[in-house]
C-alpha cells in the first residue's frame, strides 16, 4: 500500500465552511459526490456515491466492501471527492486519504440511509445483478416480504476521507469566480487564494 501523510483535523475556517455548505448529518437529502481513485494500473476511477457524514476528521461515503473502489483504496488510500451546488455557484473539491470508517460510524450512517437504499445494500450482489430484470425484481419483492428490520449486510463499509486539500469555489455573475484553498503542507495548513 501506497504510505500517504495522513493529515491532521480540519482547520477551524475549512471546517465551519464544510459545515455551512453541507446539510447536518441528520438531514436524510444526502448530497451526491462524484468520489474518484486510481485503480490498479494508475489510471483515474470515479463514480457518484452519496455524502453520509462529515465530522472535524474529514467526510464519510459508504459502499459494499466487494465493490472495485473499496479493491483501489486498499492499494491506494488516495482520493478526491466532488460536490456541486449550482444553484448556489458553489463547487467543493476534497482531495485526501480514505481509511476505514469505526463500526459506529458505519452502523450510523446505514441507520439514517432510507428504507430502499437499506435494501439495497443487501441485494446489491453480483448473482442478483447477473439476474434478467423480472428476477431481480421477484429476487427484490422476496426479500422485502420477508425482511422487515434491517441491520447492515456484512459487506457494508465506509471510509473517512482525511482532506490534505479542501477547494471551495464560488461563482459570481457579476465578477470573477473564485478558489479559497486550505491545504495541509506535512507540517501547517496554509490558504492560498486561486482563480476560479
Ligand atoms: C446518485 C447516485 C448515488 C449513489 N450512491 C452510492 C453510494 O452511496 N455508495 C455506493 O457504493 N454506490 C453508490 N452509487 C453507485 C455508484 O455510483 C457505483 O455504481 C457503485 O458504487 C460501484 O462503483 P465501483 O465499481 O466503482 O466501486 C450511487 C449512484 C448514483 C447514481
């Protein structure tokens, strides 16, 4: 495994930021976030996941432990994780090193997910997918009538994505759009100011 500085908690300014632009962690409208790694050859990967939590640590995403991403960052630890508020002009851009989430963390984080994506985590496998379309539906309808409690499945992890950099980009109609950046150096966290 690729060693990577793992940074220490956020800064005070990255920190109220992060938490003035993403919702509470009990808001159940979790934010989509494009989460990017390097596969085995080097070459990026990316894919939408949700946003699950954030804390003075970093910010959380969880996925199925047999999935490519979780295959990557036990290889390589180094991610970027994109949000976007167009509504807002505001784009956040977190680069850092993912590690594995505490149960309780996981075991929070799968409580708040709705009911379908609860389900999902359980039937979201390789046999199931291999399935025609009216199977996986019987495969689904099966197993909502006979699970009506939920824990996690055994392959439900997440990670905690420690930022080394943290790029907030606002946009502006009437003037330039601009970067705020807060980067971890090995020793200090600086701000470097950026055009957009
Ligand atoms: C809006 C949206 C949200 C998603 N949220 C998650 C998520 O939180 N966790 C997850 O594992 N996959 C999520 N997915 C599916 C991933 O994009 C991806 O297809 C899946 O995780 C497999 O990715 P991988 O093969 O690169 O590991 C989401 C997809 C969409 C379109």
């Amino acid at each position: 495994m690729r060693t990577l500085t793992r940074p220490p908690t956020l800064p005070d300014e990255a920190y109220a930021l992060l938490l003035d632009w993403l919702p509470t962690n009990d808001d159940p409208e979790r934010p989509v976030v494009t989460l990017a790694t390097v596969d085995e050859d080097g070459a990026p990967d990316a894919r939408s996941v949700l946003l699950s939590e954030l804390d003075r640590k970093g910010v959380y995403v969880h996925t199925d432990a047999s999935s490519r991403k979780v295959a990557q960052l036990a290889a390589n630890p180094a991610v970027a994780v994109v949000a976007r508020w167009p509504e807002r002009q505001r784009q956040l851009v977190v680069r850092g090193v993912a590690e594995p989430a505490p149960a309780s963390e996981t075991d929070r984080a799968y409580a708040r997910r709705s009911l379908y994506l609860r389900r999902l985590a359980w039937l979201n496998t390789t046999s199931v997918a291999a399935m025609p379309a009216d199977e996986r539906r019987a495969a689904w309808a099966t197993f909502v009538a006979t699970h009506q409690v939920l824990k996690p499945p055994p392959t439900w992890v997440g990670f905690l994505v420690r930022p080394t950099s943290l790029t907030f980009w606002t946009g502006d109609d009437a003037s330039v759009s601009h970067r705020r950046e807060h980067r971890f150096d090995g020793t200090d966290w600086t701000i470097t100011e950026l055009p957009g």
